[in-house]
C-alpha cells in the first residue's frame, strides 16, 4: 500500500453531489487546484507537519495572503486537500477502470471498492486527523459512497434491509474504526480487508 496519495495531472470531473458549493470561474477553480496539488507535493515528499500555509504560498509561487483568502486556515486547507483527493476518488469509482469502475461484475466492484476504501482512508488518516473539525469527509462524500454500495447490493439481489446492511459494509472502513483496530491494536491491514470481505459475504450469501 502506497504511504502517500498522488493526485491525478488533470483535475477530476466535477461530480454534482448533495451538499457541494456552487461551481467557481474557471480562473479560481485552477488557482485553487493549484494551491492543493502544492499542498499534496509537499506532503507527499516532506510529511504533512512541513505543510505551513507559508510552505504553501511558496511552493505555488504566490504570497501567503492568497492561501488564507482560499482556505482561512491550515484545516481548512487539509480539508480541502481532503476533499479534493475524494473528488478524484469518486471519479474513479464513476468512470475509472473495472473492478472499481464500471465493466466488472457487482460482486468483484464491492470486493474492489472495500480494499480502495481502505486503503484511501488509511493513506488520509493524518490528513483526516490535521484537518481537525474540516476533516471529517462531508455528509456528501459519505453519501456518495453509500448510494455505490446500496446500488451493488441491490444488483447482487442482497434481501433485507439495504440501507442498514451498506452502512454495516461502510462502518469498518471509517477513520475512526481503523485507527482502534489497525494504529491501537495493531492488527494489519490485510487481515482487516479479509474480516470485512467476510462480513459483506455474508450480507451477500446468507447461509
């Protein structure tokens, strides 16, 4: 598993999901891109604590006062970097290459996006954590996420309770249940992904 989140070269395709801001002028939406593909890059070759608004502004080329204005705070700029990196994540899932995108069996797409999830969530951990209060993923990035597994429930024919049964599936791979189980009581990552493809077999093949 990678130990940092590369952003893709070309921004991801708006996605029109409940709860996001109005769009911004394409002048503003590229500045803003830009400042976060700095912050990531810095992140990603010096650690998250090197990323200052001050580190920021230099390493895109433009003055400190320009970062505040966009993003008011460092958590705010982590939040974000957060959001942006789950924009592209989204995409991915919308129209990225099978088994996590579209083309592959449902059964393979969950089993896909369980690891992805994972993974995505254990690579944003510290990135979660200094966001602070903006860095919990917004109601419309869990929402997103949620509606994928219902849809592959239902075309898996999964009886009962959809709902309930994708937030059993989403629970295990939130920040704050991987942190206890992997960081507290070390239990690695692997066997975790194979105690939740058990569960959603379960869900999916009752016996």
């Amino acid at each position: 598993m990678s130990d940092h989140l590369d952003l893709p070269t070309r921004r991801p395709v708006p996605l029109p999901l409940l709860g996001d801001p109005p769009p911004e002028r394409a002048d503003a939406a590229r500045n803003r891109e830009a400042l976060l593909v700095a912050a990531q890059e810095l992140i990603n070759h010096c650690g998250i604590d090197a990323v200052t608004m001050e580190a920021v502004a230099h390493r895109a080329g433009v003055g400190k006062g320009t970062v505040f204005r966009r993003f008011e705070s460092r958590e705010g700029l982590m939040g974000a970097l957060l959001n942006f990196s789950e924009t592209a994540w989204q995409a991915s899932v919308i129209s990225g290459p099978p088994p996590l995108g579209p083309g592959a069996d449902p059964w393979d797409r969950l089993a896909a996006f369980g690891r992805s999830r994972l993974e995505t969530t254990m690579v944003s951990a510290d990135l979660i954590r200094a966001a602070g209060h903006a860095g919990t993923r917004s109601y419309a990035a869990y929402s997103f996420a949620a509606m994928h597994v219902r849809h592959l429930l239902a075309e898996l024919r999964v009886e009962g309770d959809v709902p309930l049964l994708a937030t059993a599936l989403m629970a295990p791979l939130e920040v704050w249940v991987l942190d206890q189980q992997v960081r507290v009581e070390g239990i690695g990552v692997d066997r975790v992904y194979e105690g939740w493809l058990d569960l959603a077999r379960r869900i999916v093949r009752p016996t």
